[in-house]
C-alpha cells in the first residue's frame, strides 16, 4: 500500500468534502477525562488511505460542517473504543454523533478466543498491519503538530474500514451481528452517562 495522504484542516472540514456513507474517526485529546482534558484533534477517513484531521485551538469550538457530518443520519461512523470519542465530542463540540459503529465493541463479541482488542492487535491479527503506537503520549496540544504526530493520529483511522468488514463477517457467521447492532445504538447514552458522571457504575450489575 502507498504512504496514506494526510490533510490537516484548522477548526473545521473543508467545504464539499464528502465521506460517502460510512467515515472512520477517532479522536485526541489532552487526557482522558473529557470534562477536564480539552478536544485537540479530529481524525477522519473514508477509507481510502487518505486521513483529513481537524485541529481545534480550544477557543472556537463552531466546526458546522464536522457537526453536521456527525449528526448526519446517512452516514455510519466507525469508531475503536467509540464510546471515549462519542463523549469527548459531545462535551467539547456540543454535538450528539450518531449512527456509530464500534470495532472495540465487535471484537469483544466475535474474537472470544482473546482477551487482546486494542486497535494495535487487531491491524495486526485481521490485516497483517503493525501499527505504531510511539506518539500515543504526547502534547496534542501544540500549535504546530509534528509529521509524526500526524501520522499516529491518521493510522488510527486510515484502518477501521477495513476492519469493519472483517468483523461484520466474524459476528454474522457467530449469530452476533444483531446483538453488536444493539449495543452501538446504546453508544452514544453510555456516553451521555459518563458525562453525567456514571462512568465507573456498571448500571447492569447486581
């Protein structure tokens, strides 16, 4: 596969860009509690080796064209671990994404043989990719991001197409697809809940 072709856009998508009828995304952030840690960067794909990232300043939080694309009832967005994401966007962009699809949430239900479901040993095991996860910890923040910030922040998208497909096929061969189609609806209100401070409350248990 050619090197991924990474596009990186200020405060907002350009205008005409279009997905089609599923886009990958994932987010960073400056930790991992969204009330405190801000929104620093969007990640987007269509999956066709090519990532448009979207850089917030942490003052103009506006992004009308990203909104409408997440609130865009025609279009699935595919996540790994969608429910972080789902609610760092909704704190920070004001906006509740939906309809989602989770390749976290897939793998936990069809590859039981494991315990392994991190985005790095999925690419691994269902696509043969080795992904890198060296610039995990660092200051999205900054005004100017680094070409290798660039390139961590696009390779956790530029896969989830294709990952998708793999695990669509795992579920429905294992009679589960339905049950994964149900739990990704519930996403985006598992989200709403760890804002509302549920975030450590299994409301299922006992």
């Amino acid at each position: 596969m050619s090197s991924p072709r990474i596009k990186l856009h200020k405060g907002d998508l350009p205008a005409g860009l279009t997905f089609g009828s599923s886009v990958a995304i994932d987010t960073e952030t400056l930790g991992l509690k969204p009330h405190r840690d801000r929104l620093c960067l969007v990640q987007l794909s269509a999956g066709n080796n090519e990532a448009h990232l979207v850089q917030f300043d942490g003052s103009d939080w506006s992004a009308p064209r990203l909104k409408a694309l997440l609130t865009d009832p025609a279009v699935v967005k595919i996540f790994h671990y969608g429910r972080f994401d789902i609610a760092v966007m909704q704190k920070w962009l004001g906006v509740r994404t939906g309809p989602v699809w989770c390749t976290k949430i897939a793998s936990k239900l069809a590859r039981t043989y494991t315990d392994r479901h991190g985005l790095k040993d999925l690419c691994s095991e269902i696509l043969g990719v080795e992904l890198s996860k060296q610039q995990q910890s660092s200051d999205w923040a900054a005004a100017e991001l680094s070409q290798q910030q660039m390139a961590y922040a696009a390779s956790d998208v530029l896969h989830l197409h294709a990952l998708k497909a793999r695990l669509e096929m795992m579920l429905e061969r294992e009679g589960r697809l339905a049950a994964a189609e149900k739990a990704f609806a519930y996403l985006p209100e598992r989200a709403m809940l760890d804002l509302a401070g549920f975030e450590d409350l299994d409301i299922f248990s006992h």
